[in-house]
C-alpha cells in the first residue's frame, strides 16, 4: 500500500513543532493504492528496492519476478515506465543527491545507471536504456551507492566486494576489501557515500549463526584508503549519512548516530522496540523518519524551533532530548528506551 503523506518541519503553534498530513487513502479500501507486482520470489522486500524522486513525484522500484525496474506517478497513482534491461533479479536501486541518476544493482552481477529525465527541471521519467552498464562482481550485487557530484558509483556484492566506477565513462576505479578472515564468507548487504566521498560500509559474515563478531562497519576514504573498522551487536537493516554523522536502523530495533571518522555511538541508540525497515534525514536535518516493522513511522525531533541556530543544527539532532512522534498511528507519543 501507497501513501503520499504531507509535511511541513516546523510549526510554532502545535505542540509536536512539525506538521503531518496522513494521506486519507491508506485507510480505505476503496481508495489504497499499491505496487503491481509480483515480487521475485523469495526475494526479502526492504527499503533497497525503492527509491523516491528528490519532489517525491516518482517512486522507482525493484526486486519483481520479470527483472524489471518500474517507475510509478505518485499523483496520479500508476505505472509510467517498465524497464527490463538487466538478465537477473534487480536486487537494489539507489539515487544521487542531485536527483540526475538512479543507480541499479542486479544478480546478474552487473550495476546499471540511469538518467532521471527531466522537463522543466521537474523528474518526469527514467532513460529506456541505461547511460552505463558496469561490470566486476562475480556474485549478485547487493548493495549501491552512487555521487554524481564526485563522478563515483559504488556497487558491494554477495562476493565481499566493494568496487567503485566513474559515472561518465563507466571506468574501473579500485576494488575495496572490508578486512575479514580469509576462511570466512563475508557479504555487502548494505553501503552509504558522504557528500565528502567517504564509503562506509556494513558487512556481514553468513557462516555466523550468532550476532557476535557477524557484522561490521567499516569506512573508507574517496581514494580507497581503508580508515578503520567497528564491530556491531545487531544486524542492520538501513544507513544513511547526514554531514558528519551516520544514521542506522537495525533489526533488532535500534536506532544508532555514529561519528562518521570514529564509527563511535555520538548518542546512546534508541531502542524501537520493533524491527526497523528503513531511516531517513530530512532535507533540512530537522528530524529523522523511521520505519517500523508494523509500518507504523516514528519521527524522532531535535527540540523546539527556537534552538535551531545556524551552526547548532547537527549538534542539537545527535543531542536530541529523544521526543519521539508515532505521527502516522494517529497517536503523539512513542515511547522508547535507552539501549543498556
């Protein structure tokens, strides 16, 4: 089921400082709108298969049975595009900060990038054929990420492989390689680039059947110089990164703010209670959207509008008293415990 929610950051005069538009058709059966489908089966549907447009007009999808990325109008509720160009499963789809070029990945190994066209400076589409096709991988690509900014796409693999390209003429750059033991089997189920160029990168060792020493964040520089790792206790579902921070989710329900040159906790991680799905930062860095297993979406703030000075943005989010908003649900509080 699709919702197309409104929002506003800040408002003074309601009591949660934010304003939320609950899209009346999730509710009603005669108006919900969802995703054609089917899904590839035995695919896990996560948040690495959508991808939405920077004005939140198109929603770009992935992971169905016939290899095919769709491309959806969220005002007018259908399908505008069909695009079948990869050999396999298309397995995870990731767009630039510019909103230019869509990134996919595929089981068949390869990485495709896609121009979002444009009209009027308004994202209306995706290329037929993707601008370039990239090759390296030996196993099915997991994980992309993609910067147009510094010409760099970044694909991770099944196969323990972090391989970076250039955009515009689809060159191999360098291969990076999370440390790990030779014996062990490790894969890249997730990634996120910094607007600096740093690649940080979650790991995962599958032959592992408990939580201890199974995951890994691990950071790299733009030149591919490996800066340092950290082991985890939970298995991440979701990263993102905002300025000098980053933003996970796990799905042992924790929601955790590293230091993005340390990989230290800024923050105690705040616990959901349930899965998480997905996290976000909005635009403005006013507030952290998360996505519960429930599909219930938290909205963790960073104080009143009167704190929000220029230069005391980021500090006051990772330093946030921790009010959270369970807006969607209807309800104004969600409460949350410390982790111990």
């Amino acid at each position: 089921v699709i919702g197309t929610h409104g929002w506003l950051p800040y408002d003074r005069n309601i009591s949660n400082y934010f304003t939320f538009i609950k899209d009346q058709t999730v509710t009603n059966p005669k108006t919900q709108r969802s995703m054609n489908g089917p899904f590839a089966p035995g695919l896990e549907v996560t948040s690495k298969l959508f991808v939405v447009s920077h004005d939140a007009k198109l929603l770009f999808s992935a992971g169905y049975w016939d290899n095919s990325i769709q491309v959806m109008s969220l005002t007018k509720g259908k399908i505008i595009s069909h695009i079948i160009r990869h050999m396999d499963i298309v397995t995870c789809l990731a767009t630039d900060y510019c909103g230019i070029h869509l990134i996919s990945g595929s089981r068949d190994t390869t990485c495709m990038i896609w121009q979002i066209t444009q009209q009027g400076g308004v994202p209306v589409g995706l290329a037929s054929k993707p601008f370039q096709i990239l090759y390296g991988h030996t196993d099915e690509v997991l994980s992309v990420g993609i910067s147009t900014e510094l010409d760099m796409a970044v694909s991770g693999s099944r196969d323990g492989t972090v391989i970076i390209h250039t955009i515009q003429k689809g060159q191999y750059m360098r291969t990076l390689r999370p440390p790990c033991e030779s014996s062990l089997f490790l894969t890249i189920p997730n990634l996120a680039i910094s607007w600096e160029g740093h690649i940080v990168i979650y790991s995962s060792i599958e032959e592992k059947t408990t939580l201890k020493d199974k995951n890994a964040l691990h950071l790299f520089s733009i030149n591919g110089k490996y800066l340092g790792s950290q082991i985890l206790k939970e298995q991440v579902s979701d990263i993102c990164i905002i300025g000098e921070h980053i933003v996970t989710g796990s799905l042992q329900g924790f929601l955790s703010i590293r230091d993005l040159h340390s990989l230290n906790l800024s923050i105690n991680p705040l616990a959901m209670r349930l899965p998480i799905h997905c996290v976000c930062v909005t635009k403005e860095c006013s507030h952290i959207l998360v996505g519960l297993e429930d599909g219930k979406l938290i909205v963790v703030g960073v104080g009143k509008p009167a704190e929000m000075r220029s230069g005391q943005l980021s500090r006051k989010l990772w330093g946030s008293s921790k009010r959270l908003s369970q807006i969607s649900a209807g309800e104004t509080e969600y409460n949350t415990q410390d982790s111990k």
